[in-house]
C-alpha cells in the first residue's frame, strides 16, 4: 500500500519503519522545529556507461536515437541509479 503523499511523519522512528516500507519513495517528518526529508541512498558505485554496456545492443535504435531517449529522460527529472539486473 503506497502512502500518501503529503503524509508527514512527527518521529525519525516512523520517518524510518515507513522508508523501510517502501525505500523506493523518500519520506518528509517534522521533528522539533525541522522538516527533513529521508531518502535510501543506493550502494550501486556502477557507471551508467558500464551498467548500458552489460545490458548488451540496443534493439535497432540509432546512435542518434538513444542519445535522443537519454536527453528527454534527463530532462524529466531522471537521474536514479540504474535498476539492478
């Protein structure tokens, strides 16, 4: 079950058991006077070069076409690690 979106956790306790819940969403408490924001921090140290290499040849795109993909995908906001294969 997701959680709400404008959910604020009032301990580091609940911040943390509903990170764990779902790591893939960051998490907003108020603890004293602070609004903080918790995030997992992924471990992977895999170039995106690297990671796109081990997944072996694109299916027909172009040099010009991938590069095309790569720059709308940065644009929206896409700058997570690479999923884990």
């Amino acid at each position: 079950m997701a959680r709400s979106a404008d959910h604020i956790a009032q301990t580091l306790e609940e911040a943390l058991m509903a990170l764990k819940h779902d790591p893939s969403q960051p998490v907003k408490a108020h603890v004293g006077d602070l609004d903080v924001e918790l995030r997992v921090v992924s471990k992977s140290k895999t170039p995106l070069g690297d990671f796109m290499a081990e997944g072996g040849g694109w299916k027909g795109e172009s040099p010009e076409e991938i590069l095309r993909i790569l720059r709308e995908t940065g644009a929206a906001g896409g700058r997570s690690e690479p999923p884990k294969l």
